[in-house]
C-alpha cells in the first residue's frame, strides 16, 4: 500500500519535467490490486524520445526510493515498437 501511494504522488514531481519531453504522446501510471505491482506506460513518437525517460533525473530519484521501500524494477527498460492500434 505505501508504494501505491508514493506511485500516487510521483505526479506532482514527474508531470513537469515528463510533459515538456519531445514526442510525449500519453504518460500512464497504474497498479494491480491481485499482484501488488504498479507499472508506467507512456507513448512517444519516436523510441529516441522515448529513451528521454531513461536520464530523467527526478525519474532516477524517486526511483532510488521506490527501490528503498522494497520495489523491484524490471530491467533492462522494455520500449516497444506499436503493431497495430484500435481507432477511437
């Protein structure tokens, strides 16, 4: 539950910077109940854009802390070519 919470308030630290990035398409911050995980999606033009992420300092911060209270993250950092899409 804590880190659900700090997943909560890593907003207000991370919109800033994130929504300034070249390329941002969509930012997506989620948790599963059943398994306890949270997870980060984001959408970008280009995988270079994306790769932004990846030396965004206040991302790598709270990251530190997220690790401290006990998260694991996947690595290496999975970025993901899109094969189709849905129209709206």
């Amino acid at each position: 539950m804590e880190l659900r919470t700090m997943m909560a308030a890593a907003l207000a630290p991370l919109e800033p910077g994130i929504s300034k990035m070249s390329g941002l398409l969509n930012f997506y911050a989620g948790a599963d109940e059943a398994t306890h995980s949270l997870i980060n999606v984001s959408v970008w033009t280009s995988l270079d854009n994306a790769k932004q992420l990846d030396t965004f300092q206040p991302m790598l911060d709270l990251g530190r802390e997220f690790v401290a209270k006990g998260a694991v993250f996947e690595r290496p950092i999975m970025n993901h070519t899109t094969l189709w899409e849905l129209p709206r």
